[in-house]
C-alpha cells in the first residue's frame, strides 16, 4: 500500500436534512417510533419507567427526612466545609433523573414539530403549485427549518422546535394564502362564465390549472369554459327569436343550452319565461278573434275562440268577460238606445229627464258604468247651473273675499265638466260660464276710486280702514259694494254704500246734518 494511500483525509460532516420526508418519515406515513425496532422500543420503554421511579424515590424521601435546624453560625460553616466541587456534585446527584426525562420531553417535542412541519409542506404541495405561488416566506421557511435540522443534530431540542414552529407557521399561513387565490379564481371564473365573458373566463382558467396541483378539481369548469362560446351564441339566438316573437323557436335553442352547459346562469328562467309568453301569445290570439266575432256579430265563431283560450287560462278576465259579453250582446242594443236618449235630455238642458232615463239603466244593469257616471255627471251640471245663476244675478256679492273665493271654484268645477262633455252642447250653461268668468276678471282687478269730504270729517270704509281727513284723495277699491261711514264731532254719522265699477264717479261724503243742543 502506498504512502498516499496511507494518508489521512480529513472528514466532511454532512448535516442531513432532517425536515426532508425521507429523513422524517412523514413522506412514508412512519413517525419516529415507527422506525425503531421491537427490542429498542422496549428499552425506551423500561428507561422511561425508572426514570420515573428513581423521580418519585427522590421527592418521597426529599419530603420524609426533617431537615436540622441550624443556627447562622452553623449555616456558616457549613458552606465553608463544602467546597463547589462538592456542591455540583450534590446537585447533579438529585437532578440527573429531572435532565434525563427533560431532555427526552425536548427531543420528542422537536420531533412532533418537525413531523408537524413536514406534513404541513407535503400537504401544501398537494394543493398548491409551489413554484406558481412564489412566495418569498416559503424559500425562508426551508432555511429555518434546515437550521432546526442542525440545532437538533446539536441536541439543542428547544431551539430547534422553535424554528420547526416557526416554519410551520409560514408553510400554514402560505397554504391559507394558497386556497384562498384558487377559491378567488374558481369564484370569478364562475361569475365570468355566468357573464358569458369568454375571454376572461379562459384566462382565469389557465391561471387556476396553473396554480392547482389537482387540476381534476377543475375539470368541471373546464368543461363549461370549453362549451362557453356556443352558450353564448346560442343565448343570443333565443333571445333574438324571443324579441321577434318567436317563442317555440326561442324554446328549442335553450333545449340545446341546456345539453351544452345545464348549469348555464338563469337558463331555467329563461326557458319558463319563453313558454309562458308562448302561451301568452296563443291567449292573445285567440282573444282578438274572439273580440273581432263579437264586433262583427258572429256569436258562435266568438264562442270557438273564446273556449280555445279558457282552455290555456280557465280563469283569465279577459275570456271570461267575452264570454258574459257573448250573452249580453243582445241587451246591449237596448241600454246603448236608452243612453242616447239620456244624452240627449243632457244636451237640452233637461236635468230630472236625463236622470230618470239614468235611474231605468240601472234598474235592469245596476253596475252600468255609463249609467252611474251619467247621473253623477247630470246633478253636478244641474247644482253648478243653480250656482251660476246666482252669481250672475248678484254680482256685487263679489266684492267680498269669502264669496269671490267661492265663485272662484264654481268656474273652475263648470270648466272641468265641460272638458269632459265637450261633444254635448250646453248652451244655458256655457253662456252662464262665459258671463261669470267675466264678472270673476272684472272683481279681481281694483279700480281707482276719487273722494271729496270737508277736511273735517273722519272717513273709513267697511273692510278697509280710517282714511282719516281730506278735501280729495284717490283710492284702490275692489270692484263690488262699498260701505263709507263720516264722523265728525256735533254732527250725525254719515253712511253711504255704492257699487264700485270701473269708470265711476267721484264720490262726496261728508257729515253736513248738526247735531242740536
């Protein structure tokens, strides 16, 4: 053999990883007591059970034995006598079983948290496409960890728990980070199918494959993607037949949606909603054929039309009111003679004559709308002709606010009825309309008034006020009647009422009648 090979080497220690599965066992389902054979298990075992035996001899016979009572002086020497070597000793004599089972809780404390984090690793690359997630804290973690891995290879258990932990926390914290961006994109990816936005949707899916490591998880809504842009195109085909119409062909396309894709958004609504306006239509249909016979007379052909649509709506108004229209057809001819013989006791101005053909309508019909809107119609023309008659047959009554306010609102209630009976002639009371209008702008406009008095008489006026002394003044009055009233000491009150129009004379009050003494 060679000098060279006789040689010493130096030797390079090569920490192995223990946080890696294969020197974990968690890649293989073992834990640490799972690699250890039956004889060194049983070992473990009885180690532990004297442990705990010497650890309970100890503390019995430490609480048994009273200690002596010593003075400070004796306390003194005591320490004296005992060196440091002998007290190290003394205490690694009663606190060697407490290191041995402490260092045994260390270590399997570093083990669980080392199977801990190891779990937690292999169960996140299950899920999560590592290399697509690039979480800077994941590289970070796998330092710490392989610095727990020396720290335990040291036998500095404690430390290296604590970094396992520390890893672990990334890893979970990572893993949630993980599941929560796939539930994202799984959740946008549906509302973006739902929305039918292709493009989108196809990019939120190759994003979701990539970040998953169980691209079976998205195998469902892949399929749906794929399908995507016939749905679409299909969606707006029912939706184009339904704007024209065409409800059995709108009805036909979302069959087809529903081979393609069952879980298209709102396809069932869509699909109730198409068959409801199908038959909608049908109803229609056969309603206005059945209107159109009654129109023209043709009571049976009208009868077909209406029993075709009780069929598709047993209840629907419509076809039930053809039907009773049907029987009361005949009936009709007589109410419409009988109404226009009530309108025309209107247009004469023959109030009790209009109402009595009213009240024989309801009589045979008493739910005659005509009938009732007739005689309400009749008293409101007859109470407002009464009403303007007498405004126009005292007109002064104007000048007072309260009466000009009421007549006010009789013109007002006479030009509403009559833009509703405009096709009847009313010639008494649109003439009687016309004057009180007149009357209503007159009254509504003060005219100047001019006074002349002595300068000694106080002169008021009803309604307005002192106007106090003067030879001549000019006033603002509202046209109507107006009461003057003169005071002036040792002579009699003097009252005079006049009309006030437009154009009138002046007016001269004063008190000219003495009072004897």
């Amino acid at each position: 053999m060679s000098s060279q090979d006789t040689a010493r080497r130096p030797i390079t220690l090569v920490t192995p990883k223990l946080s890696e599965p294969e020197y974990s066992g968690t890649g293989r389902g073992q834990s640490f007591l799972d690699k250890l054979d039956i004889r060194t298990r049983v070992l473990l075992a009885g180690l532990s059970v004297a442990v705990l035996a010497v650890s309970a001899l100890v503390m019995y016979f430490s609480y048994q034995v009273s200690p002596q009572k010593l003075t400070p002086l004796d306390t003194i020497q005591a320490q004296q006598n005992s060196g440091p070597e002998s007290q190290v000793r003394a205490n690694g004599e009663l606190l060697a079983p407490f290191a041995s089972s402490n260092f045994e809780k260390s270590k399997n404390l570093a083990e669980q948290s080392l199977s801990s984090f190891v779990e937690a690793n292999q169960a996140l690359q299950k899920i999560i496409n590592v290399e697509v997630l690039s979480l800077s804290e994941l590289a970070d973690a796998q330092d710490i960890a392989l610095r727990g891995d020396e720290l335990f290879l040291e036998n500095d258990f404690a430390g290296a728990s604590e970094r396992y932990l520390t890893a672990l926390e990334i890893v979970e914290k990572a893993t949630g980070q993980g599941k929560q961006r796939l539930a994202e994109l799984s959740d946008e990816l549906e509302k973006s199918i739902d929305s039918l936005a292709v493009e989108r949707a196809n990019r939120l899916l190759a994003e979701a494959v990539e970040l998953s490591a169980q691209p079976d998880s998205l195998e469902k809504l892949s399929k749906r993607v794929k399908v995507l842009p016939d749905v679409a195109e299909a969606l707006r085909d029912a939706r184009n037949f339904e704007l024209a119409d065409r409800y059995s062909e709108a009805l036909s396309v979302y069959r087809k949606i529903a081979d393609l894709d069952p879980l298209t958004d709102g396809l069932d609504q869509f699909f109730d909603r198409a068959d409801q306006k199908r038959s909608e239509q049908l109803l229609k249909r056969d309603i206005g054929f059945g209107m159109y016979a009654l129109a023209r007379g043709n009571l049976n052909e009208a009868e077909k039309y209406f029993a075709s649509a009780q069929l598709l709506s047993p209840e629907n108004e419509t076809v039930l009111a053809g039907l009773r229209y049907k029987n009361q057809l005949e009936e009709s001819i007589s109410l419409a003679d009988r109404r226009k013989a009530a309108v025309s006791a209107v247009t004469s101005e023959e109030w009790g004559e209009a109402i009595k053909l009213y009240r024989a309508v309801l009589d045979s019909h008493p739910f005659s709308s005509f009938a009732i809107e007739g005689i309400r119609d009749t008293l409101k023309l007859q109470e407002l002709t009464d009403q303007l008659e007498i405004i126009v047959s005292q007109p002064e009554k104007l000048s007072d606010e309260e009466l000009f306010a009421q007549a006010t609102d009789v013109i007002r209630s006479a030009e509403r009825l009559l833009d509703t009976t405009d096709k009847v002639k009313l010639p008494n009371f649109r003439s009687l309309t016309t004057q009180v209008k007149g009357l209503l702008n007159r009254y509504s406009s003060p005219v100047s008034v001019t006074l002349y008095s002595d300068d000694a008489t106080e002169i008021s006026i009803s309604g307005v006020g002192s106007l106090g002394r003067f030879q001549q003044t000019t006033i603002e009055l509202n046209v109507g009647e107006q009461t003057f009233r003169g005071i002036q000491n040792g002579c009699r009150d003097v009252y005079r009422t006049v009309i006030v129009e437009p154009g009138m004379r002046p007016i001269d009050i004063r008190c000219e009648e003495r009072i004897s003494r």
